[in-house]
C-alpha cells in the first residue's frame, strides 16, 4: 500500500519482503512517516499495539511496547527540527518486533543513556540502542521478544515457549495428581 501523502497528515507505507510473517514466512516491514509533533504520537502508539497484536504478542508485552515506543519518540522530539518529520519502521518476525525512530534533529546529539527516561526504556524494550546519521538525523532502535522479559532476557514465570499441545503440561501433572 503506498497512499498519496498528504502535507501535514501521516504517510504510510507497507513494504513485504518476502513471505510474510503473517502467513509463517519471515517478515513483514511497516513504515510511518508522521509529522515530528506529540500532537501524533498516538496515531503511533495505535499502530505499535495493532501489529505487536498481529505477532500474538501478550497483553502486557503489547503495552510494554506501545510505551516503549511512546518514549523513544518523546526522546526524539525534544530535539526535532520544527516541521519535519518522525519517521518509524515496524520490522515484524515471528515473535519479534523491532522499531526504529528516527527525526531530524537541531543538536544533532543522540538522547543521554544516562537519564530515567532511558532505564525506563530499557526496561520495557529490551534492546535498545540510539545512533546518529547521515547528516542531522538521530535515531532509536528498539527490539521487543515476544514472551521475553526484557530485565532479564528470559520468558517470564510459567511461560511456555512454542503453541499447541506438544507444549503443553498435562492438568494431571500440573495440579501434582498421578
């Protein structure tokens, strides 16, 4: 899909590269160009929780994600130049997503690794990792597991990796009876 953009409304674009994940192939590439405001953070964040939902990912995998995201833009922002853009690209696999942000930016600085708001992002990404380049532009990039707890890089609790019956504890072994 490659709609007409519009001045001052949301560009996007939907690029697959080869079988899709959608279909048990590899992946699938979505990208966002959206005016560098707040004011269109939530057409982000909507968009981050739809195609984390289309992955499987967990309620709370899913907002962990539209947060995580939130954030990174809102790092980006502080420092984007007046009337650009904010670009965003949604890289899907089978069980992983991974964001990156980008915006042109007045001080040409990378956000500091140093501060609250990037702990908080890590927590809840994962993988993170911030860059500058070609010329003015600053960028986030974030990769989320499904199932995976981002502080420790491993699933959580009584999570079972894998679906169907194969993986499944049988309720008899489960509740201790023979």
């Amino acid at each position: 899909m490659d709609p007409t953009p519009s001045s001052g409304g949301a560009e996007i674009s939907d690029t697959i590269d080869g079988p899709t994940a959608h279909s048990g192939g590899l992946r699938d590439v979505v990208a966002l160009t959206l005016p560098a405001a707040s004011a269109y953070l939530t057409v982000l964040r909507t968009a981050t929780a739809s195609l984390a939902a289309r992955l499987d990912f967990t309620l709370d995998d899913i907002e962990d994600l539209r947060i995580a995201v939130d954030e990174a833009c809102a790092l980006l922002l502080v420092s984007a130049v007046p009337g650009s853009s904010l670009d965003c690209t949604f890289t899907l696999s089978p069980g992983v997503m991974h964001v990156l942000v980008t915006v042109e930016s007045l001080d040409r600085e990378p956000p500091s690794e140093d501060t609250f708001a990037w702990t908080v992002l890590k927590a809840l990404a994962g993988d993170v990792e911030t860059f500058t380049g070609p010329g003015s532009k600053v960028s986030i990039t974030l990769q989320k597991r499904q199932g995976v707890r981002a502080d420790l890089g491993e699933p959580p609790a009584g999570h079972v990796r894998g679906s169907g019956a194969a993986n499944a504890t049988p309720l008899s072994d489960a509740v201790g009876t023979p």
